[in-house]
C-alpha cells in the first residue's frame, strides 16, 4: 500500500515507497546492488503495484548477473504495466543470458509490437537470431543418431539428479563435443555435479563378471587399469537396455581415429624416428598382450568380442579416466559429462574436479569467473605432448607463454626473468633420453661409484628432458652425467664427504646418494658432461627423415591431415629439445675452454646467443666453477 508523506501545499508529495526507490537509484549509480535491492525491495513492501520498483530491482539483479531474479522481477513488472518498452528489453536479455533463446526473441517481438523501431530491440533481435542460427549451424555438424545419444545423456544425467544447468553440449566437429556455459558462471560455483551412482569407480569396474575371473586367477595385465575399464564397458554395452550406464556408453565417441594406435601405416611413417612412435608400438603391443592374456583366461571373452573392441573401450579409458580420491582413497573413475570437458595446460584452466565427500558427487567447480558461451576446460594434468598425442589424440598447441612466466615466477620468487624463462610452446614436448655408465675395465672410480648410489651400477638409465635446462628432470639429467663424467677418485671422495655429512645432519642412514643430484664439481667435468650430452644427443637428430626447417614448411603449407600435422609437431618438439642441448653444449664448452671471467661475464650479459643461458653461465660457469675453484 502506497502512503503519502504529509507535506506543504507546494512541495512535490513524494510517497515513502518512491523515497526509498530514489534511494535505491543512488545506490544503483554508485553500483552498490545490494544495498540498491534492499532499497526496492522495502518500496515494494510499501507498494507492491509499482511496476517502476520491481523494473529496477530487476535492473539491479541484471547488474548484479543475477538473471534469473531480475527476470523474476521483470515478469511481475510485466503483469503490471504491459506497455512499458524497457520490459520487453530487460525480459529479453534477461533471458538471453539464461540461454533461453527462443523465449528471448518472443520478449523482442513482443516489444517490437508496441515500438517496432525500437533500436534495443531490434539490436537484441539481430544478436540473438545470429546465436540460434549460429547453435543450429554446430548441431548439423553432428548426425542426428549422435544428437539423440547427446540428449539421451543429459536427460539420463538430470534423471539420475546430476546438475548441469549452467552448461550446454557443443559440437567442434562430428565427433568432438566440449563444454559450454549457458550463462555467466562466477568463480567457485559448481558447474557439473554427477552423484556417486553414476559414476563408474574402479571398484565398480572391477566388480563386473570377467573382471572377478581375472581377479580371482590373479591374471597379471600389462594395464590393468585401463583393461578392467574397458571390460567393464564391453560387458555393460552387451546389456543393451538393461545396463544402468546405457546412456553413457552410448554416448562414448565412436570414431578414435585421432589417436595414433589407430593410425595406418602411411601415418605412422610421418613419426619415423622419434621417440614417441616407440610409445605408439607399445601402447599397440599393451593392447594386444592384454587381449590374448584376458582370451587365454576367459575363451568366451575372445568369442564376444572382437579385439577392435576392446582396443576401442581400453583408448575410452585411456582418454577418459580420472584419478581422484574418493571419501580419503585414491582411486579412479569415468564420470558421464564431465568427461566431455576439453584440456587445457594447468595454469590456463577455468575449472577443477573433486569428488565431494559431503555431498557424494563427482563436482566440477568454476576456477575463475566464465563470462557466457565460453568452452569450459580443466587440465588433464601436466602432460607433455607426447602423452597427450598418444592417450587422447591431440597435440597441444596454445602459446603457453604466460603459464610458463606464473610457473617460473612462483618457482623463484623475486628472480629477475629473462628470455629463457618463458619460452613459447615447446616447453611442454618431452624427450625420452637413454643413457649409459663407461663400464671401462680401468675406471678406479666404478667401485666407489657404486657404493656411493648403495649397491651397484645400473646398465642404462631413462630420464625425460624439455627444453629447459632448469627443470627438474633436465638437471637430473645433467646432474647423473656429471657423476657418469667423473674419473677423478678424490672428485668422487669429495662428493662421498659431503653426502656422509649430509646424511649425519639429516640423521638419515643408509640413504644412497642420488647421481642426478651432483652439482657443478669442476671446469673438466662440466667440460665432459657437455661433451656426452652431445655424444648422447647428435646421434637421435641423425635418425629423423626430415630437418627443422622442412618441418615448419610442411606445418605451414596447410596439406597435412590432422593426424599427418600432430606427426609432425611431435617430430618437430621432439628436435627443438635436442638442437636445444646441442646449441647450448657446444656454447658451454666454448665458454669453460675461455678462462677470463671478465668476458664470459660480458658475454652472458650482452651477447644475444648467450641470454637463453644466463642464469647457467652466471649461477654454474661463473660462481660455482671460476670462483669458487
Ligand atoms: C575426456 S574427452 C573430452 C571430450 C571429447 N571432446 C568428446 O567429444 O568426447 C578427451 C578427448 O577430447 C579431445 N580433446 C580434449 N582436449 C582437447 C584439446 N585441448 N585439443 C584437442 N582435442 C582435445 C581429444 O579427442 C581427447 O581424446
């Protein structure tokens, strides 16, 4: 009810609901929208048949992202004055940004009624038709077969009392579908919840029929993870109607052939040489071991299925398994859509999934704000392209400049960073790297060697290096060459001092000496460390068909298929990382033969080809080696 303020003839009689409204317009200039609500909403308490309070509490829900509120407010607004324009306009976008498009353009044409050049509208009118057909264009991108799956998924999900509203399906192609946010997203919020039934645990896969035969006989499996996951698949599948998890396995990709175990010959020739084409050949013998082991267990296995099935149910889990603790357990899950979610490196994710013990759901939270119509990724974990090419089929291209900036500047606070410190995109390529101790007759030093790592020499080594010397596994491996590199018996007696004296502080005995963690010992043993990583390295670029330059040619020319183009940017990671060793062994070595502190100093500091360097020149040439010697 409205009451009117007693007052002077003359002045304007302002009702209280009115005041309190001007006051809530101060606040909305001030962009207090709390304050601007609370406001209007004791106006409508005063006067609950004012179209203007509810309009502007709907206004000051809007700009507070609260769309469902505000499009609340605008309906009562709505049912009390029909013929004010800014209703149409606020109904409409309102419901635009809840992703209710159809609802938004019959607001727009409704207003258009009343005012049929209204610019707002028509604006909203263009914008919003340009989404619908935008939305139509991606679903014919998909069969309707493969869109009925989609549909069957979601509607099973929401069934099941998953929750999703935020988020949509979005074709990227016909068999690559990612995450959308309906609507803006606010940091923390919940995006995908999938409650514990739906969600297939290794302990549920592991509990299916073939799976406790296998348990039981104790059948040892190359993978027996991803083995167990793909049987239970298999299984499930054949139950057609009757299986719990129907919609889910329906809507499993069909087409893998993205990913190199399925690649043909003529496609694989594009890997020749790398390393990672011996990931593929044992990723391909690891199926194959696995299916003969579980069909020489369980015959009626191999007469059900075919070993292209089970090659396509081990790469689903491969692709889509999470690791995850549930109730303080590790373990690891499939979880219907949120396993559509697309990777991003960490650091460039805008969400994370937990499973949450107090609600008993598999949750994917919001990391940051998500403005609308934006694909949500989280990051699979920090994998390198290799792993990412052979157990989901894509190579990641994103700059990762920033990334690598946060990292670095978190790793070493205050550091002054330089060109090196955050390189481009290929810091996220790996190279399996093999190497050997000199097991020469004569080395006085293997005995004490093998005493000092706590039992004897191990016949090679495998480590993994980028293309960043200061990262761990790059300066393990450095380090254990250094060790390999040592024949001075008193250098060695040295090292064995101080690990003793470690070992005395740290009260920690029989702890053996790691090799990859010898530091810089003297200007001959770097010399020969650089020496070996040379001797190590040159010999891989030799076996590559191609160089560097008809690599970057061939990536520019735009005639590679997309299987063909991850070839080649794998091929092409994995030479950046060794002409990277090279370039820096050869320079190193030229810089530990020169003696004159003075201009090595210069040189670090002025000379371009030295700056990727620096910090190694300064910290391990300079102050460990020439002025401590
Ligand atoms: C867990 S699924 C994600 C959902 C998947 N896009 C789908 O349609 O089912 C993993 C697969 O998604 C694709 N994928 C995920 N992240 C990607 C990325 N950053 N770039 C290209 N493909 C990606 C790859 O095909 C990968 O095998």
């Amino acid at each position: 009810m409205a009451h009117k303020k007693k007052g002077n003839k003359d002045q304007k009689v302002i009702s209280e609901g009115d005041r309190l409204k001007e006051q809530g317009n101060t606040q909305l200039q001030l962009e207090n929208y709390h304050k601007a609500i609370d406001y209007y909403s004791q106006a409508i308490k005063f006067d609950d048949k004012n179209y203007a309070y509810f309009h502007n509490r709907s206004l000051a829900y809007y700009l507070l992202e609260n769309f469902s509120q505000s499009l609340q407010d605008i309906q009562i607004c709505k049912s009390l004055n029909k013929d004010y324009i800014q209703v149409y306009i606020r109904e409409a976008s309102a419901y635009h940004q809840l992703d209710q498009l159809d609802l938004a353009l019959k607001s727009v044409q409704e207003g258009l009624q009343i005012e049929q050049n209204n610019e707002e509208l028509l604006k909203l009118k263009d914008l919003i038709q340009q989404e619908i057909n935008q939305q139509n264009q991606e679903k014919e991108l998909a069969d309707k077969e493969t869109l009925k799956k989609s549909e069957n998924l979601l509607s099973w999900v929401q069934a099941n009392k998953g929750e999703f509203s935020s988020i949509k399906l979005k074709y990227l192609s016909t068999h690559n579908r990612s995450i959308v946010s309906k609507r803006i997203i606010q940091a923390d919020e919940t995006v995908i919840s999938i409650p514990q039934e739906q969600v297939i645990t290794l302990d549920v896969a592991s509990s299916s029929d073939f799976c406790k035969i296998l348990t039981e006989k104790n059948t040892q499996l190359v993978q027996q993870k991803h083995a167990y996951f793909a049987l239970f698949l298999l299984q499930e599948q054949k139950k057609k109607d009757a299986s719990h998890y129907k919609a889910y396995i329906d809507s499993l990709p069909t087409d893998l052939s993205s990913f190199p175990a399925l690649f043909s010959e003529e496609e694989l020739q594009y890997l020749e040489g790398t390393a990672a084409l011996k990931l593929v050949q044992e990723q391909k013998e690891d199926i194959k071991t696995d299916y003969e082991s579980i069909s020489q267990v369980i015959p009626e296995f191999k007469s059900e299925f075919s070993f292209e099935q089970f090659r396509w149910a081990f790469l689903c889990s491969h692709s889509r398994v999470f690791g995850i603790k549930v109730k303080g357990v590790k373990t690891s899950v499939m979880v219907p859509l949120a396993d559509m979610l697309n990777h991003k490196h960490s650091g460039q994710e805008d969400s994370e999934w937990v499973f949450d013990d107090a609600t008993n759901c598999f949750t994917v939270k919001a990391l940051k704000k998500i403005q609308r119509n934006q694909q949500i990724h989280f990051s699979y974990g920090s994998k390198c392209n290799s792993k990412l090419f052979l157990n989901y089929g894509f190579v990641d291209v994103q700059d990762h400049t920033e990334t690598i900036k946060k990292l670095k500047e978190e790793e070493r606070p205050g550091r002054q960073l330089i060109q090196n410190d955050y390189r481009g995109i290929n810091y996220f390529n790996e190279l399996p790297v093999v190497f050997c101790f000199d097991q020469a007759q004569d080395d006085p030093t293997l005995p004490i060697k093998a005493k000092l790592i706590g039992g004897s020499i191990p016949v090679c080594c495998l480590t993994r290096i980028n293309e960043d010397f200061e990262t761990q596994n790059s300066t393990g491996f450095l380090g254990y060459l250094r060790f390999i590199c040592i024949r001075d018996p008193n250098q060695l007696g040295k090292l064995f001092d101080s690990h003793k004296k470690y070992i005395e502080q740290t009260n920690q005995s029989n702890l053996p000496f790691l090799p990859q963690k010898t530091p810089p010992l003297s200007v001959e043993n770097e010399h020969k460390m650089w020496q070996r990583v040379q001797e190590l390295l040159i010999p891989l670029l030799l076996k590559y068909k191609t160089t560097v330059v008809k690599d970057k040619e061939l990536l520019e020319s735009g005639s590679l298929s997309e299987n063909q183009r991850n070839c080649v940017l794998i091929r092409l990671g994995e030479k950046n990382i060794i002409e990277y060793y090279i370039d820096m062994a050869s320079k190193m070595m030229y810089l530990l033969e020169n003696n004159d502190k003075k201009q090595i100093l210069e040189s670090a500091k002025s000379d371009p080809k030295y700056l990727p360097y620096f910090h190694y020149i300064i910290q391990v040439i300079l102050a460990r080696l020439l002025y401590q010697k």
